[in-house]
C-alpha cells in the first residue's frame, strides 16, 4: 500500500453501548452483550452480513444500553472506536447472550444519530487516520520531543520485564518497528490504568495531548515495577515472570498487548506456589512422582489464576503432597498382647485369631512382608466388620472402610481422569489420604454386593487392588502415577461366595465365619452385647439383671438368626422397658419424700414383681430382674415354637437342611397323593436344580418300589400309575434351589407310598444320583447349627462330609448324633425307627436244556 493512499472507515456506523471497559484503537477486548438493542446489532449485523464492512461497528464507552427497546436512547459518549468484529460467541446459559472479540482500528466522532431502533445508528466523523498504521510517516505536529520522551519510557518499561520470554523480547522489537503516533494507544490498553484514565486518552485527538497524558501513566508503572523489584531484590532473576502476554490481532499493521496482574496479587500466588514447591521436594515422593510433579508446577508459574485449568493442578499438587509415600505405622508384634486384645473384643471366631496371630509371627520373622488379602464369608450379624477393627486395633495400625455395596461405577475405585470436568481420586487413594499412613488396613465391605454398569466393572478395577504381585505399583487414573498398596493389609466382607466373579475370589484368602451356637450367643450376650446396652441406655448392673436362662430364652423364642443383630436389639428392647420403669421410680421417690403416705406405697412395691399390673405405678425393686414372665410382657408372646413334632405326626413330611446367605435353616418337604395321570407336581419357588433331585428321588424309588415294597393306593409297584404326587416345600415366597434336598425327597416319598412317619427328631442333607449314591453337599457346619437351634437330636450328612465335622463347636457334636451315609438305603435306614426294610427274594435258576 502506498504511503499516500487513505484508508476510510463506512460514514454510517451501527453503535455498540458498552457501559464496563475502554476500547482503544490497536487492542483487543471481550465485549459481553445481553441487552436487547446490542443483541439486536449482533443478530441483523455481525451474523447476517457477508462483507468486510459488515463487521465494522462503533463502540460507544461509558454509555449503558437501556435494558428494553421501549426505553429512550441515552446520552451517548461523544467520542467512539471502530473496531473489527474477529469473534462471535453465543450461549443461552444462564440466559441468551454474545461474546464479541473485538480490535479497535481508529477514533469517529458522533455527528448524528441516525436511527435508534432496532439499534443505533449514527453518522460518524472519522478522526484517526489509519495509514498511519501501517506506514511510518515523518511527525507532521510538532511532537518529536514528546515521542522521544514517550518512547524511552516504554524502552525502559518493556527492559524492565523478564526478556528471555519470547513475547516479550518481540515486544521490544516491535517498539523500533512500530510508528511512533500508534504508540500511546497501544501501551496504554496494557499497562495498569482505569477505565477513565482511558477514557481521557481515547478522547484526546491532539496527538500531543495523548503524549501528554499517556506518559505520567508510564511513569507510574516504571516506579510500581522497581518498588517490586526492590523486594524481591534478594530472590533470582528466574523471579521475574509475565503474568500474561497476549498478542493482538493484527489489522493493517502488527500490534502486541501485555498484561500484568497487581503486584501485592502477583507476590502472593508466586509465595503460595514457592511453598508448595518447597513442600513437594519435601514430601519424599518416588522419582517418577516428583518429575511429573515438578512439570506441574512449572506449568503452573505460567499460568493465569482465572484459568479453571489452575485450580485443577492446584489441587492434584496438594494430593500428592498428602498422599503418605513413606509415611508408615510401626505394628505390635506381640503375639501374647495381641491374643488377649482379641480373645476380650470378640468370643468365638478361633479361624480369624488363628491367622491373625500367624500374620504376627511371620511379621517378626520378615520385615517386608506383603499384607494378606483376606475375605471373610459368613451370615450378617457374625461380626465380621467389627473383627476387622479389632484386627486393625491389635497391629496397632490405621483403620479405614470402604463400603463397596451398590457400587456399579469402575471409577469409584480407580479415580477418574483428569480430563474430566469434577475429577477426583478412587476411593483406594482417598482413604490412603484419610489415614495418612501407607500400612493401613483397608476393609472393603460388602465385595458380594459390586454392581455392574455401563460406567464399567468394578470388580474388575479390584483385581488390580487385590493383586499381591500387582498392587505394588497400583494406578490411580486421576494421579496416573503409580502407588504402593502392598503394605496395606486387605479384608473384605462378604455373606457368599457365589457372586463374587472367580477372578476377584482367586486372589482371596477365603475364611468362613458361620453362625453362633446358642451357647456362643450366650456368652457374646453377657460379655459384650448387655454391658454395651446397658450404658448406651444409662443403666447400671445395680438396676437392671438379665440371667442366662432369660438370655437363652431370647435367644431360642424371640430369635432364630446366625448372628447377633437382633439379640442385641431385643436386649436393647429390654433396657427401654426397665429405663421407664426406673425414671418413673425416680419421680415417684422425689415425690414420697414429702408424703408420708408414699413409703407405705414404695414398701408394698418392692415386695411385688415387675410384672404385677396393678403395682406397675410404683418404684421397683432393684435390681429389677429379667424373668420369663417380664420377658413375655416387654417382648410380647414367643415369635418361634419347637413345632417339629407336630409337624411330623402323619407320613409324607420330612425335614432337610439348608444354607443360606444369613446362615443354615431347617426345610420341610411334604408330599401328597391322589388318583391322576401319573403327574408329578412341584411347589414352593423351587429352582431349576431342586427339580431335578426331585424327577432323581421319583425316578429311583420307582426302580426300586418291588424293592422296598413300595406301592401306590392302588396295590400296583408302579408308583404313578393312576397316580398324581404333589411336593411342597413351606415357604413358598421364598426361593429354593441346590442338590442338598436330594435324600430328603427321597425320605418324604419313601415315608409318603410305605405309610411309616419319619422320626422327629431328625434332619437330612445331601445330593443323590440315579444309581442310588449319596454325593457330598456344601454348608454343613451352618446346616448343623440350624438343626442344632431348632432342637434336632440326629442329622443325616453324606459320608464324604464327614471332615467337616472337625469345625463344630465340642459342645454341639456332644448333642448330635451324627449319621454319615454313602448311599440311600443307609438314608431310609437311619430315617425310620426300625429302619426300613428291604425284600430280597432268591433268584430261582431254571435250566432250559
């Protein structure tokens, strides 16, 4: 472009109102517009319009836009700036707006305004000459000195900033290159100066005047700059950094902005991030670690405290300086302290205390030892969280609990990726933060309960976790650094194995926790669970006894369960109870004191039982005495009765055993007949399995009916001819499955076509096959208990369960008599006073030579 030739702007501009910011011709500012008539400019101008003049627009300062078109136009600011639309944005969040990026290209003066709605538009007298922005022209006012003068002090300024940054030192380059007039514009749109400091530069339009009034601004930073300098004169010259450089858009001619942030603000984040430097380099973190931390810092000296980006580092720094690399707790290694720590928290359990205590033994013999992962599966109510407390308070170690049920989310686990908009560690991170230390122990709660979603397997993400030969270097995708978990000693919980996925069980060390035996609820109830209520309800021994009779009571009327659970809340039932009765004897003693007649009542009354209606208003006794008669009118009528002679008074009953996941159970099985088509009905919630032994106990007993002598109602050894069975399994609302009702089937339809009852007093477990073999079952120490709790005398168990045995409580094994069978006619045998007999009839050859 020539130096002669003239660049004009359009004579009719529309007119953008902006109340907040300056815009001076040659910077860039970010325009926000949410008012009608400006939205109104953005829709019908910028976006709609194809050519270049189209986004040329006035930007009028100091002048608010009326928030409704019905409004009057308000006095406008005589004095604008053209500028270039670069940049529209739109957005209808938190309401419809547009950001405009904007670059100032001269100076118009308002002449007329032409039109107000649907936005103004003016007649505008153009004032700047924009040749001058791309040619450097010879000063035609008489300014040479001012320039002069000016242009040293942004030498001197642009000097005084760290040079080895690239914009900066091309700053400095464009100061020899730029024209001398476009400079006060451009410098004071970047150093620190209030929107009406700029307001009077942008209404200067002697060339003169902007020098004047431009250069006392300079000065001003020159002297804040070297007030700075001065405290930090002790610190590097690596201190020295760009708060942010930020290039203009170049419109006819190259034009740079710098930005600096106030010192005090500046001094203080570069304090705040020297401290977390320092903390980092302290924190003795594992090479990898610290080299990526110490990248993260470097990024963020250089970054903006406005940016979101900033907080999100911030806070990643802080966790890894939190995060306990080497922080240890030293363990108790004494096996006697730590034997008589665990025999007083928990009665029973001898499996759990024996690893525990192996776990201590081989700690002393090897120091690095990886800690277990252990699983403990058993009935709600065993103790199998408390014990991991217990485990924890014995090592002297940290505690921490991860509640896995209902969790479908793989993140939960391993963190989410810092990427992500409100990332945060796994919960394995966070509780290694919680504690502080690197040897916790971690219980994970309720592992049998981990859903699955589409955010991912979890159970998946815990083989990483529960890896002995993994977990050592263990990554969290939010640090996306590795972390040593083999220190941590690992318990899950569980109440069965079965839907935990086979590769997470392959990496535990299963330990079964069965249910208590009455005697062991016994004793857990006055060791633990009534001291523990009664100072949970304010009570003290002196007010308040339950003996063991009345606990055994509870425990065989008023609860049939494998734990303790609703033990203690009848106990705690209990404790209300006799809370009333002693805040009442309170009331009343506080009144007798000044009646005489009141003593005569308190005598009378503690020669009454607690449960004498008619005395009830009166102070007790104490110690008020838990004895039956109080037991049935605090918890009301016994919930369960020994009804299993009753039940068995006519053939065709027998009783099975079962496991469940809150422990064994007592089955009934019960069979009919009548007159049919030889159907065979099922009934009960029965699975696919149970079926199955159903169709094998039929099919078995037919084949061997001549046998035993076995017929239908009709005389006829083919069992179904003529004849229907049904089979029935009580409590239908619940769902039966597995092989272990095989030998009773058998026992309830041998009972069913002989006529002889089954004896009472005995229960029956195992899977049969075809040919007659009685094949071993799973459950048994919890099916023994169950029959054990529902007074049974004998139990049936097939022959190759017999090892298993061993782990029934002594006491238990003394009131059972234990029958161990390897095919069904030991069952039918054993099941039947007198056994069952079996006719054989001799084998008369006859030759037919």
């Amino acid at each position: 472009m020539s130096s002669n030739s003239v660049i004009q702007i359009p004579s009719r501009l529309p007119l953008l109102l902006v109340h907040e910011g300056v815009l001076l011709p040659g910077s860039t500012m970010r325009i926000s517009v949410e008012t009608s008539r400006n939205m109104q400019l953005v829709r019908s101008r910028l976006l709609k319009g194809t050519s270049l003049k189209s986004t040329i627009i006035g930007v009028i300062p100091n002048t608010r836009d009326p928030e409704s078109d019905a409004e009057e136009l308000p006095t406008l600011h005589r004095i604008g700036t053209a500028g270039i639309a670069v940049q529209v944005v739109g957005s209808n969040w938190p309401k419809p707006h547009y950001t405009l990026l904007i670059t100032g290209l001269c100076r118009f003066q308002i002449l007329q305004v032409l039109k107000e709605r649907p936005y103004a538009i003016a007649e505008v007298e153009q004032l700047d000459r924009l040749e001058d922005f791309t040619n450097k022209v010879d000063d035609k006012e008489d300014v040479g000195e001012l320039s002069e003068q000016f242009y040293r002090y942004a030498v001197q300024l642009v000097e005084m900033l760290d040079m080895s940054v690239p914009v900066v030192a091309k700053l400095r380059r464009l100061l020899d290159s730029l024209p001398k007039e476009t400079l006060p514009d451009v410098l004071a749109s970047v150093i620190r100066t209030s929107n009406q400091e700029k307001l009077q530069i942008l209404d200067s339009i002697s060339l003169e005047e902007r020098f004047k009034k431009t250069i006392p601004l300079l000065v001003r930073q020159i002297e804040g700059l070297k007030l700075l300098q001065k405290t930090r004169k002790t610190k590097t010259d690596d201190d020295k950094r760009v708060v942010a450089v930020r290039p203009i858009r170049r419109i006819g001619g190259k034009h740079f902005a710098l930005e600096t942030e106030q010192e005090d603000e500046d001094d203080e984040e570069m304090d705040d991030i020297t401290v977390l430097e320092k903390k980092l380099k302290a924190a003795n973190l594992p090479e990898q670690a610290l080299k990526i931390c110490m990248k993260e810092i470097k990024r963020l000296k250089k970054m903006p405290q406005s940016m979101p980006e900033y907080a999100l580092t911030r806070n990643y720094l802080e966790l890894m300086i939190e995060l306990p690399w080497n922080k240890s707790t030293t363990d108790r290694l004494d096996i006697r302290a730590a034997r008589i720590l665990l025999d007083n928290d928990h009665y029973a359990m001898e499996k759990l205390k024996k690893r525990v205590l192996e776990y201590l033994a081989v700690r002393q013999l090897k120091n690095n030892l990886k800690g277990p992962i252990l699983c403990f599966v058993g009935p709600p109510g065993v103790g199998k969280t408390s014990v991991g407390r217990s485990i924890a308070k014995t090592l002297g170690r940290e505690f921490h609990r991860i509640a896995l049920g209902g969790v479908c989310d793989q993140s939960d686990v391993r963190g989410h990726r810092r990427t992500y908009v409100g990332s945060m560690p796994g919960r394995i991170i966070n509780g290694l933060k919680t504690v502080g230390v690197n040897n916790p122990v971690f219980l994970l709660d309720e592992v049998d309960k981990l859903g699955k979603s589409l955010q991912g397997d979890p159970a998946a993400a815990l083989l990483e976790v529960l890896d002995p030969e993994q977990n050592h270097s263990f990554t969290d995708h939010y640090l996306n650094v590795s972390f040593d978990l083999s220190q941590v000693l690992f318990i899950a919980t569980a109440n069965t194995t079965s839907t935990i996925p086979p590769a997470l069980l392959d990496r535990m060390e299963v330990i079964a926790v069965p249910g208590y035996t009455q005697e062991e609820k016994t004793e857990i109830a006055h060791r633990h669970l009534i001291p523990k209520q009664l100072e949970q309800h304010g009570l003290t021994p002196q007010q308040i006894q339950i003996p063991q009779d009345t606990t055994e009571e509870i425990i065989g009327r008023y609860t049939r369960e494998a734990g303790v659970r609703s033990l203690e809340r009848k106990i705690g039932a209990i404790c209300r109870a006799v809370a009333v009765k002693v805040a009442e004897g309170h009331h009343k003693e506080t009144k007798t004191d000044s009646d005489s007649e009141g003593k005569e009542h308190a005598e009378v009354a503690q020669s009454e039982a607690i449960t004498d209606t008619a005395d009830l208003s009166l102070p007790p006794e104490m110690p008020i005495v838990i004895d039956r008669h109080a037991l049935k009118d605090i918890l009301g009528p016994p919930i369960y009765e020994m009804e299993v002679s009753e039940r068995l008074n006519q053939p065709g009953v027998a009783i099975g055993l079962a496991w469940t996941p809150l422990g064994g159970e007592i089955m009934f099985v019960e069979a009919s007949r009548m007159d049919g088509e030889g159907q065979l009905t099922l009934t009960g919630q029965l699975g696919d399995v149970m079926k199955e032994s159903a169709h094998l106990a039929i099919s078995w007993l037919r084949s061997n009916a001549k046998k035993y002598q076995l017929t239908n109602s009709s005389g006829n050894f083919d069992l179904l001819d003529n004849t229907d069975i049904h089979l029935h399994f009580p409590a239908g609302a619940v769902t039966k499955d597995g092989p272990s009702a095989g030998v009773t089937i058998v026992t309830c339809l041998a009972s069913l076509f002989s006529g002889r009852l089954v004896r009472s007093d005995i229960a029956m477990t195992g899977e049969i096959t075809l040919r007659g073999l009685v094949l071993p079952v799973g459950g048994i120490k919890d099916k023994v208990l169950a029959a054990h709790r529902a007074g049974l005398k004998r139990v049936i168990i097939p022959k190759r369960n017999e090892k298993d045995l061993e782990e029934i409580p002594i006491n238990v094994r003394r009131d059972l008599d234990f029958v161990t069978t390897s095919d069904l006619d030991e069952v039918l045998n054993a099941a039947f006073d007198g056994g069952f007999p079996v006719v054989n009839k001799e084998n008369h050859l006859t030759s037919k030579l």
